[in-house]
C-alpha cells in the first residue's frame, strides 16, 4: 500500500478502490479452514476434559455470555485472560479452552472470557463487557494479569490499554498485552459487508480503533500477526506500532514466518513456544 493510499485510509477512508470484503476474508484463502470450525470445538472439549478443577460458566454479568471460563493452576503467579475472535459476531468461549493449555502449562490460571456477540451487542458495548469481564477477574484473583486476544479479540484487549477503559488499579496489574493478529484500526470496517451484522458508523469505528487512540501511560504490549496473513492485517499491526510507540508506549510488532490468522494461534498451546514466552515475560 502507498504511503498515499495508507494516509486516506487512515484519515477518511476516501479511497474506494480496495474491495473491503476481501481484505478481511481469511478462510478463501487458508487451504483446509472450512474444517477448522469442527475443529477446534473438538480440541476445546478435549481439553475441558482433562482439566477437572476448571470452574466453567462464572458469572461477570448478567448476560447470557458474560462469562468465563476458568482453567486454575496450583499456585499460580497470576492470570492470563484470552478474548476470542470471530468478527465480533461469531464463535465462543467454548471453542477456544486448548489455547489455555501452555500458560497452564507454565503454572499460570487462564481465565477465557466471553462477550455478547454483534448484532446483540455494538462493538463499544462489547468493549464494556470485555473491561467488566477483566475487572470482575482482577478482584477475585491476586497477582499480575496477562491479556491476550485475537483477531476481534486482539481488538479487545488492546482496547483495555486505552485511557478510561479500566480503572487505574485494575490497568496497573496487567504487566503484558499481545494482540494475536489483531484487527486495530476500524475504519475500513465500515466498507466491509459485515458491517450489516456490526453496525459501525464512521464515529463509533474511530472512537473504537486503538491503532487511532492514545495507549495509556506505561502500556506494554506486542503485535503478533502471522507473516502470511492477509494484507490489511499486516499494515494494521504496523500502524498501531508506529503510533503507539510514538505515543511513548512499550511495544513491539512480530511477523510469525509461515504462520496465517488461523495457524498463528495455535502457538498458545504449547508452553514453550515463542508466543507464550512474550505473553508471560515482563519485558
């Protein structure tokens, strides 16, 4: 992308030549995705099966899906909370329990937090259920925090680094973000036919984009994308970089070789992988 086209998606979403549909499909274009979403429901369950002291189904609100999951762990340092993508508007917590299963590993509890999806919930309500979510498991868990999220999650949660988000006490404890292929700057959202399930106006798409906000003072956070990702996620996690660490804030961006935005998660399983080493470094 020029640094022309870039600036008039960036400032008014002018330029009508990309086809925005496509720029945010991912499965057309990862051989085998359709038969993913049988899956990682599978891989979840069997994972939920091996972990008897999970507590499933706790209550942050009164909402339907405003729950988590939780997979505790033996004296645990602290708490990773995963938010799950899908476009705002699809999947669930239950189909994500493996990717709790390297922090755990690591001795680490895993809170998988869910949210009322879209057209039920705007993109900003979901933002307060996801801040409700990680404030309900700051009081009733000690320690440091950790947040990740992908795609629509890594939304999420980098929007818990933005000033009047979280109350300074709860912002405080979380030592470490990574946005896991993380859809940053919404503004093109609104060109995009999913726009008839989220509903995001021009204001609510800038007023909700991290990547166009400020990042609270002391934000450390990583921008994790796969390096054979589509386009529009690789300038996105470039974009918030840039801006973010201009803006003064502890960040990095990582280009998984070989990885694309289904694969790049599945690092989160295995306790010695890179990904988990960022998510649970101080650094």
């Amino acid at each position: 992308m020029t640094d022309a086209l870039h600036d008039a998606v960036t400032d008014d979403h002018s330029d009508s030549l990309i086809d925005w549909t496509d720029a945010f499909e991912n499965g057309a274009y990862i051989p085998g995705a359709a038969g993913l979403r049988d899956e990682w429901p599978k891989r979840a369950a069997a994972f939920r099966a091996s972990q008897p002291e999970a507590k499933l189904g706790v209550t942050y609100g009164e909402g339907a899906r405003q729950t988590y999951d939780l997979f505790p762990a033996a004296q645990s340092p602290g708490t990773v909370i995963f938010v799950h993508g899908g476009y705002w508007h699809q999947t669930d917590i239950s189909w994500w329990s493996h990717l709790a299963s390297g922090a755990k590993a690591r001795g680490w509890s895993v809170a998988l937090a869910g949210y009322t999806l879209a057209p039920q919930a705007t993109i900003p309500t979901i933002t307060g259920e996801i801040a409700a979510a990680v404030t309900a498991i700051a009081e009733r868990h000690p320690g440091p925090l950790r947040l990740a999220g992908h795609s629509a999650g890594g939304h999420l949660v980098s929007r818990m680094l933005c000033p009047g988000i979280l109350s300074e006490a709860v912002a405080a404890r979380i030592a470490q973000v990574v946005s896991i292929s993380g859809v940053h700057h919404l503004v093109p959202l609104t060109k995009a036919a999913m726009n008839t399930t989220l509903g995001l106006t021009a204001d609510t798409a800038r007023a909700e984009s991290p990547a166009l906000l400020p990042p609270r003072v002391g934000a450390r956070a990583t921008f994790w994308v796969g390096a054979g990702e589509r386009p529009e996620f690789l300038r996105q996690t470039r974009m918030i970089t840039e801006r973010w660490a201009e803006a003064g804030a502890a960040v990095r961006d990582v280009y998984a070789p070989g990885e694309n935005h289904f694969s790049v998660i599945d690092a989160l399983s295995d306790p010695e992988s890179p990904l988990i080493s960022a998510l649970l470094s101080d650094q």
